[in-house]
C-alpha cells in the first residue's frame, strides 16, 4: 500500500515597517536653560504600507538656534522590483543657525531599508539621497567628502556579525582614535568606540538568536577639509571648533532589537547629520537630521 507524505506547510511572510524622522533635538544649559524637545517628529509602525509627512517653518530657540524649515517624512511599501518590503525616512532642514557660528542652507538626511521576500530577514540599506550643501563655520564652507557605501550590502546576517562591515567601520574609528591632537575627551570616546568593535569582531556569529548586540557607530562623512581659522582642527567627520564645542557630522547607529525571544535580532539604522556638544559660548548638546529605519521580517 502507498504511503502518503504530507507536504510541508509554507508560513508566508510578513512585514512589520518601522521608520522614525525629526529635525531638531537638544537642551541647553547656558545661556538659558531649556530642553528642546523633537521637532516635526513622525513615525511609521505596523503592517500597513503608508506615507507620512510633517512640516514646520520659522522656529528660533531664543534667537541662539534657528532653522528656516523642517520637514520629515516616512513611508513603508511592497516592493515592485522582488515584492519584497521597502521602508524610507527622511528630514531636511533649511537655514539653520547656531549661535551664529555653525550655519547651513540645507541639510538632508535620509536612509530606506530594503527587506527582499526571500531571505529577508536582515536588509540592503542605502543612504542616497543624504546631502549638505552650504555649512559653514563662521562664514567658511566645509569641503565634506561622503562615503555612501560605508554599510555594504550584505545581507545574509546581522550587520554586527559581518566582519567586512565590522573592519571598515574599525579603520573608520582608529582614523580619529590615534590621530595626533584629538582632544583627551575625543580620544577617550573613540577608545571606547574602538573597544567596542573589537570585542564584536571576536563574536561574529552569523545565525546568531535570542540575543542584542552592542551598537556601534559609523559616519557617511570620511573627511572634512581644512578651515581657515585659528585652531579649527577636523578629525574624519568630527570638528572641534575652539570655543564652540564639538560637531559630528553623518554619524550612522547600527544596532540590533529583538522581537521575539527565539529568532535572529533585527538590524536598525539611525542616521544624524549634524551633533553639536557645546562647551563655551553655550553649553548643551544639540542634534538635527534624525532617521531611523527597520523592520521586523518573519519567518
């Protein structure tokens, strides 16, 4: 008598899009005390494919930082090219000004995230589109020279167990952490940073479940060319501005969430055009530019 072989049943896959896009963040501590609480702020979560937008136009913290307009936007779709999962997050921000010191005409920055139907689970992520034309220190522009690539394409495991991603995100940071000069509070972070990446790539473990990874942090900026005023120095994408503070311009998160206890973690990408840490003529922090992209793939 034949036997009958069941046929296995194909779980199909699903999609959870997660895009989250502002244009300002920060607190200042002098010359005023005040928390500035994200600007124009819009996210995206959940199966449903959408586009969402908001738009602001002339706000000043008190005259001391300004921005003409801001304007975020974050969508999620199917894919026509391989029906896979496609989700964008962008913010531009015009006219920005702070303390009169750090300018920009315009600041864009954007990151999608590509999960393909197959084997989707970890994504190809592309940050075209990222772009800043016109920012100045006291009047001097920035010659920036950007890396679009700096993230690969792999997708076949976790960005932190990819350990041609890891090494040129290591040689990205040893750039700022042995260079002559760096400020002792730089050489300490980036040391740490260092660390960090090393302690990863003794880890790869593609396939890797049921644990998060550190995060670690790259830059789309590779350089910053010279400025012609006094004691101005650039190390990769960080300046340190003499009686303004620190700028790190295009710094990229890349980190891990875990949404199921049992399954590989997901990779997220935020992206930061401009952080400011500023240390004389006004001390704070301020930050502006923020995308963040993900999603959650299953099976």
């Amino acid at each position: 008598m034949a036997t009958m072989t069941e046929t296995p049943v194909m779980t199909p896959a699903t999609h959870e899009y997660h895009a989250e896009a502002h244009v300002l963040v920060g607190e200042l501590q002098r010359p005023i005390e005040q928390k500035i609480e994200k600007h124009v702020p819009v996210t995206l979560t959940g199966r449903r494919a959408t586009h969402l937008t908001r738009l602001i136009e002339d706000v000043s913290i008190e005259g001391l930082i300004s921005f003409k307009l801001g304007h975020t936007r974050v969508s999620g779709s199917k894919s026509l090219k391989h029906h896979g999962w496609v989700t964008l997050s962008t913010s531009i921000l015009e006219g920005l000004n702070v303390f009169e010191i750090v300018t920009a005409d315009r600041m864009v920055s954007q990151v999608s995230t590509d999960h393909p139907l197959e084997n989707g689970h970890f994504p190809h992520v592309t940050f075209l589109g990222t772009k800043f034309e016109n920012v100045c220190v006291s009047g001097f522009p920035l010659e920036l020279t950007l890396d679009y690539g700096i993230c690969g394409k792999d997708n076949r495991c976790s960005y932190l167990d990819n350990e041609k991603f890891l090494t040129a995100v290591k040689e990205q940071t040893e750039q700022i952490a042995y260079a002559e000069g760096l400020p002792a509070n730089l050489k300490k972070e980036y040391g740490d940073r260092l660390e960090r990446i090393n302690g990863l790539l003794g880890s790869c473990k593609p396939g890797r479940k049921g644990s998060e990874k550190p995060s670690i942090t790259c830059s789309l900026v590779k350089s910053i060319g010279e400025i012609p005023l006094p004691g101005v120095r650039s190390f990769g994408h960080v300046l340190v501005i003499p009686e303004f503070g620190t700028v790190a311009l295009g710094e990229i998160e890349v980190g891990e969430k875990l949404y199921e206890p049992n399954e590989e973690p997901s990779n997220y990408f935020q992206l930061t055009n401009i952080k400011m840490n500023l240390g004389c003529v006004g001390h704070g922090t301020a930050s502006g530019g923020t995308v963040t992209a993900n999603g959650h793939h299953q099976p």
